[in-house]
C-alpha cells in the first residue's frame, strides 16, 4: 500500500464496533488470532465501511442494498498514487462513474480536501450519492452532474470555461450481465462459499458492466480526452485486468498525449494498477 495509506494497520475492532455496533455479529477470530470479518461478505463490509468512515472521517455513509460494496484501503491507495502524479496539495478532480457509494469524492474531500465534482449515468446512484452529500456537511463542496449519454465520458460534463487537475475513474469493468454473473459465481466457488450468499457480492447490473467492458470504457474515455486536452492535466483510470493494458496503452497513445504512465499499487498479495496521460 501507498506509505501514506492510513488503512494498511490491522483495524481497531473494538473502537468500531463502538461506532457501529451491529458490526460485531460479523468479526470472529481468524487462524492468525486476528480479529476480522468475511471480506466476501457484501453486508459485513458494509457495515466496516460505515464503521472505518464515521471513525477517520466522521463521515455519515450507508449503501442501497445491491450497490457495489467499496474496498477503502484500496480506493484511498489510488487518490494517494494520483496525488503523487499532480504534486499539489490544492485539486480539482472529476470522477467519472462515482457510483451510488460517492467513495471517490468523499476520500478525495476528506482525505485530501480536494474539491471533487461526480458523475454518472445512473440516476438512483446519483440520487443515494447527493443524499450522502445532504447527511454530511463536510461534504457539501462535493457536486454531481449526470451523463445523459451512456456512450459519452466526458461529452457534456465539462463546460467550457472549467479546469481539473485530475481525473479518476473506476470504470464498469465486465463485457455484458452475463459475464460479470458468470465472474462472480466463478468467485463464489473459489471462495467456497455458500449458495445463499453469491448475492452478497453486490453490485448492480449497471454499475458491474459496460458494452466491451473496461477496454471499450477506457478506449472512450482516451478518445474524448483530446478534446479536453487543455482543461484536464492528468486523466487517470484504473485498469483491473491486467491483459488489457496492453490495448489501453495503444488506445490512449493515438490520443498523442505527452507523457502516459502505468503505475501499479501493491495491496497485499494483489497488484492493482490506473493508466495516467496529459496533454500539458
Ligand atoms: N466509483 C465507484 C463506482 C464504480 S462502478 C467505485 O469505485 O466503487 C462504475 C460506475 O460507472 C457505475 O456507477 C456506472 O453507473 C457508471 N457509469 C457507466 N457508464 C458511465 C458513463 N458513460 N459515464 C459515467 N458513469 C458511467
């Protein structure tokens, strides 16, 4: 993990479980006697989740039952990475694909107390992501703006007059609803985990896939970049399959950007990684 990220110490159990009591029906004792939770468990990470950002933050969070559940550490791993790449301390950011969980935004806030604008094509997602905003004062600098087109990234969602130092994106990473089924219940039986609970991975169909999946996302994305060139200093997105950073790097390079990095996170036994590009 980034040497800044403050989730890579074991969790204070006790002191969460104090913020968010029911959290305790979901900690037991591991082989290592470490106290933790089934991480495959959308419900139980939920609940972490609510705990670790009323803690760091407090910040009031919750989630619709079916959205896509966050990991924390690794969400914040990316914006610290990414601060690394713009070198300031004061930034503008555009998430694209925010989600109804806002995870991006709100570390981003109150983390780094960047100034963070949302966006999305799911209006419900939008609608749990301002209802966070309207709970939680420290977050009322944080502004959502819908995409009206789903084929579009960027088309409408930056005016004309407006600057960012950064752009992050997590995009929908599967080919179609049946893949991203077909991936999770691949998950399940790896994980050996019970019938009942392959629905617990969360995640709406929407939020999960895209047509061409990741690739096609981020292909889009770098297209649209160039004409933006000038407004965006560095345009990011995670990549999650390794395979495709391949075409990703071909894709974004006939964009003729300046200068393009991959830069890889470490978190645990996982290596995660986002493209970056600028035109400055
Ligand atoms: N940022 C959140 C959610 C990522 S899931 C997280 O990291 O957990 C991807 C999100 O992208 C979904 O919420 C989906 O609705 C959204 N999305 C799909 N197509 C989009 C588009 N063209 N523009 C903006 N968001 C889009």
């Amino acid at each position: 993990m980034h040497p800044k990220n403050i989730f890579s110490k074991d969790y204070d159990f006790p002191a969460l479980i104090k913020l968010v009591p029911i959290l305790k029906e979901h900690v037991f004792r591991n082989e290592f006697d470490r106290d933790t939770i089934k991480f495959s468990d959308n419900s139980a990470v939920k609940l972490l989740n609510k705990a670790l950002l009323k803690s760091h933050y407090n910040i009031d969070w919750d989630l619709p039952a079916k959205s896509l559940c966050p990991p924390i550490p690794s969400r914040l791993d990316y914006l610290l990475y990414a601060a690394d790449l713009i070198g300031k301390d004061q930034a503008k950011v555009l998430d694209i694909g925010t989600g109804a969980n806002l995870i991006y935004p709100i570390l981003a806030q109150a983390h780094l107390n960047w100034q963070c604008v949302g966006t999305d094509v799911d209006v419900e997602a939008l609608r749990h992501a301002q209802s966070l905003i309207e709970k939680n004062k420290s977050l009322e600098n944080i502004k959502l703006r819908i995409q009206k087109n789903p084929a579009k990234t960027l088309l409408g969602i930056i005016n004309k007059e407006e600057n960012f130092d950064l752009l992050i994106c997590n995009p929908p990473f599967y080919k179609n609803a049946e893949e991203a089924n077909k991936t999770n219940r691949r998950k399940v039986t790896n994980l050996k985990l019970e019938e009942t609970e392959t629905r617990n991975f969360g995640g709406e169909a929407n939020e999960l896939w895209y047509p061409g999946g990741e690739k096609s996302f981020i292909e889009k994305l770098a297209f649209e970049s160039k004409f933006h060139a000038r407004q965006v200093r560095w345009f990011t997105s995670l990549v999650s399959k390794k395979d495709n950073v391949y075409g990703i790097t071909k894709s974004i390079k006939k964009a003729k950007p300046t200068d393009f990095k991959v830069i890889e996170m470490k978190q645990g036994q996982k290596i995660s990684r986002f493209v970056a590009w600028t035109f400055f």
